[in-house]
C-alpha cells in the first residue's frame, strides 16, 4: 500500500538521536515492560491515535511538542514510531527522539486525493504504518483520544485486512503510573506554583476586615469568592500554570457538597469555611486543597478540621512502598467513624469521597484508592505521585473541610510536594 520506507533527512535523524539521549534508560526500561506486557497478551503492538500530542495517552511518550494529529506504533518487538500527518510538523516530531512515519512515508498525498479526509484515508495510512512497521494482521490494543466516529470506520475497515483492536487504555495507564525524573520535576513545578496560589489567598484572606454584617471587607470593598479566584489565576500564570478543569472556591454551604466549584459572586463572611481547591496543569497536573476560616469557626467546624488533619496525617504513615492503597483509605475510614462520623462512599454527610487518586498527565490517574482494583493500580510503588485528602461534610450545618497533599513515594521514602499549613486561620499562615 503505498512507497515503501524512505530514511528521515540527515538533519532530522541528527535531532532525532540527539531526542534519544534526552529519553533515558529509565523511559527505554518503561518501554521494554509494555512491550512485554503485548507480547504476553498476544498483541501485534500498541496503536495509540490522538488529536494532538498532548494527549494524556501519548505525551508520555512524545514529551511536550507541538504535534496535532499522530499517533504512536509501539510493536511488540521492535522501536516505537511516531506517525504525524502534516509536514509543518516534522521537526517537532522528530524532536521528540522516536522514529517517525511521515505524511509522505504514509502516503498521505493519495490517500487524501482517493477518500478526502474520512475514515477510508485514515485506514489507508494506519495501513501503510503497520507495512512499514512490520505489524502483520493481528490484535493490535488501541488507547488514546481521537474522533471516534473516523476510527471506529477505520478499524470497521483494517478489519478486513485481518486487524482486530481491543482496548489498550489500561495498558498505558500501567505505563504511566511510575513516574520518571522528568515527570517528576514537572510535577514539582506544577505545585510550586500550587502553593504561591495559596499563599497569596492566605495573604488576602489575612489582610481582611470583618464588616458591620460579618462580610470580610478588602480595600474597602467585600471580598468575594471571584476575587479570591482572579487572585489565584494571576498567580498560577506567573508560574506558567494553567487551570483547564477551572477550580474550587466554596464558601459556606457550597463547601458541603464536595465537587461544588462556588459561585463567584458568593461574598465572604467571617466564621464560615472557605474551602479551595486548585489543581493546574503545566507539563503535568499538580492538586492541592485547604480549607480556611476567617474569625472564630463554629464548633463543629473547628472539629471537623481537627479529625480530617489527623486523619491525614495518619494516611501520611501509612502510605508506603508496598502498602495496599484501599488498605489505607478503608483505615481512615474506621478512624472516622470512631470519631462519630458516617464514612461512606456515595453518601452526602461524612466523609463520602475517596482518600486519594494518582496524578500525572491527567488530574485522576492511578494509583488508586478504591477497593476492587487490579493489583498494578492499588499498590503504592516507589515513581508514584499521588493525593491524600480526608474530607468530611455536612449539608444541614452548611460547612466542609477538606484537606489534601500531594505526595511522591520517592527513593528516600514519602515526600510532600505541597508543604503548606494546615491551620483554618489564614493569619497563622
């Protein structure tokens, strides 16, 4: 189907080896175990399409570059191939030290000119990459993000070849649970940033007057939560952070119902929980959550604070290489219904959510503190980023706590990525 392989330029191939050494042994070990895991599956390769290299599926092995539409072809022996479909492109994609596929290696021109850009045209290009790749028909596990209807008529399509796709997501979640030294650093970047944005609505928060009517007052107008956002916006783009899943600031009653964003307008008053929860994304996703009180918390309040600190700092010594993670969260579930409190899943008053998610190129990935998971997405290992965050919640009283670190279980043990206070009174901050 198509010219047969043409060498990339002398010039690409010199950036692309210079993107090998970039990789290292500990990216090229990563690979060498998902190959491992095909060819114990019995799969031709990895096929992950995506619309653009940011994908959560395909960044991992790319890195940050600026690739719309490409996929990855990882065969179950043999080199990893990008493949990209614009020529604009080929510099950055061969930037990021893998072999590539070009449009014109993929014959794209013709495919183009025959079938328009539709799912005949992708099928005929995925074709020619598995003939140049070697992949002969097959199972082929499919991951990424991509328009669906195009691929679901371009695998409807390369099934008549002999090509059978099964889901492949779970396999490059395995592969991205461990995080690199360069992913690592990311992510520290990520929540440095995190923890200015805190420590500016502390500052904030601190500097307030409390108004006739309770309402805090700030250059003598009332603060709102909106003003407490445009605050953290403006610093978490000085640090290069975005917030594409927006964030947190709920006050009073909003902070009862764990995943409320808070309204804007919503004007802060003294005595009532301000809970803030940012999670930003640079190269990777960082996610962090504090909850303040300015003034005197009513007493439910101040104890539900002090039971949900010590419920993370008991989460902090238990979370170690090895651990069962579900173990871990099932434990503070027990701590809180001891201390009176209903513990639940899915229930509205208590502690109703999980105690913690990984964290990487997407804000929920694994390790995993559900019950029930396969044994790779439950066990802490030593490369895993990940969350601890106790919360508990009561609607009818109108306020929640919850407060979460994020947490790398490196070589030396659990560090805390976002050493922030824990206290409700932005003051002692």
């Amino acid at each position: 189907m198509g010219a047969g392989f043409k060498p990339a330029p002398t010039k690409q191939r010199e950036r692309a080896g210079r993107g090998m050494e970039r990789i290292g042994r500990q990216k090229i070990v990563m690979y060498e175990a998902l190959q491992e895991h095909l060819r114990q599956r019995g799969f031709r390769a990895l096929l992950v399409m995506a619309e653009a290299a940011t994908d959560p599926d395909l960044v991992p092995f790319t890195g940050p570059v600026h690739v719309r539409r490409s996929f990855l072809l990882l065969p179950a022996t043999g080199e990893a191939r990008l493949g990209y479909f614009s020529p604009m492109e080929r510099d950055e994609a061969a930037s990021t030290g893998l072999a590539t596929l070009t449009p014109q290696e993929l014959d794209l021109a013709r495919w183009y000119s025959e079938y328009g850009d539709d799912e005949r045209c992708l099928a005929a290009a995925l074709g020619q990459a598995f003939l140049l790749s070697g992949i002969s028909p097959g199972t082929l596990a499919l991951a990424g993000h991509s328009a669906s209807g195009r691929l679901y008529g371009a695998c409807r399509l390369l099934a008549r070849d002999g090509f059978e796709f099964v889901p492949g997501h779970d396999l490059v979640r395995r592969y991205r649970k461990r995080k690199t030294r360069e992913q690592v650093r990311s992510v520290r970047a990520a929540a440095a940033g995190t923890c200015a944005a805190f420590r500016r609505v502390a500052r904030q928060l601190a500097g307030c007057q409390e108004g006739g009517g309770g309402e805090l007052i700030s250059g003598g107008e009332i603060l709102t939560a909106g003003d407490l956002r445009r605050e953290i916006a403006q610093e978490l783009a000085r640090h290069g952070l975005e917030q594409p899943d927006g964030n947190i600031v709920a006050v009073g009653s909003q902070a009862s119902v764990p995943h409320t964003a808070g309204a804007s307008d919503r004007p802060l008053k003294a005595g009532e929980a301000i809970l803030v929860d940012l999670y930003p994304h640079g190269e990777m996703f960082a996610d962090c959550t504090r909850t303040f009180c300015v003034g005197s918390p009513p007493p439910a309040l101040a104890e539900a604070h002090a039971n949900v600190l010590k419920a993370l700092r008991r989460a902090h010594r238990e979370a170690r290489t090895g651990t069962w993670a579900p173990t871990v969260e099932e434990n503070t579930r027990s701590f809180f219904r001891a201390a009176g409190y209903r513990a639940a899943r899915q229930e509205i008053t208590g502690f109703v959510h999980g105690l913690g998610h990984g964290v990487g190129y997407q804000l929920h990935e694994e390790p995993t503190f559900r019950p029930g998971v396969e044994p790779w997405q439950g066990t802490l290992e030593e490369g895993d980023v990940f969350t601890l965050e106790p919360g508990l919640y009561d609607p009818e009283a109108g306020w929640g706590v919850r407060l979460e670190d994020l947490l790398y279980l490196g070589p030396d043990g659990l560090e805390n990525l976002t050493p922030l206070p824990y206290e409700l009174n932005p003051r002692s901050w």
